[in-house]
C-alpha cells in the first residue's frame, strides 16, 4: 500500500528522512486503512452497508484528517447513499482490493 507510506514522506527529493516529527497521515491513508480493515474481518464477502459502516466509522475516529467539506456531511448523515463526489477518492483507496481479487 505505496499511497499509505508516500503519505507520510513530506519530501520530494531522494535525499530525506523517511518519518519526521512533521509527517503526518492523510485522509486517504485513514480510508484505505479501513478498506484493508473490512477485507481482514469479512474476507471476499462484499456486503455494500458493511463496508459504508466501516468507512464512516474509521473517519469518525479520525475526524482531522483532511477530508472534503461533502464527504464529512456524508459520514455525519445516516444516508449510505453515494455524495456524489468529484475527487480521486476512490483511486487513492483502491488498493486493499488487490489483497483479495482474484482477477481484474
């Protein structure tokens, strides 16, 4: 999961210190962690409200990580519904899926 170790480097060069007392985690490091902690309780079971519970839990527990004014709403709602978002969200959390597909 390269998203959760490149979160925390704040430095662009080839020359730094991989964890300092400035880094900190993201809100896509707080969800992809939860994605990966569905998987490691439920397996391959894929049950849509399961999955929206853990997520909007995991974000309650870390309600500073930086999410969008839209998608903090959503996780205070009792809506499961998509909040039609227009970020990389998705993109940047996808990749505890890879631990349990068997294709693509």
């Amino acid at each position: 999961m390269s998203e959760v170790v490149s979160n925390l480097i704040i430095s662009k060069t080839k020359d730094f210190e991989f964890i300092t007392k400035d880094s900190h985690f993201t809100d896509d490091t707080v969800l992809t962690l939860a994605i990966a902690d569905y998987f490691n309780k439920y397996g391959k079971t894929l049950d849509k409200n399961l999955l929206i519970n853990e997520i909007k839990n995991t974000a309650k527990n870390y309600i500073n990580a930086g999410y969008g004014p839209s998608f903090l709403r959503w996780v205070n709602s009792s809506s499961n519904e998509p909040y039609n978002s227009y970020g990389n969200g998705a993109a940047m959390r996808v990749s505890p899926v890879s631990y349990v597909a068997n294709s693509l």
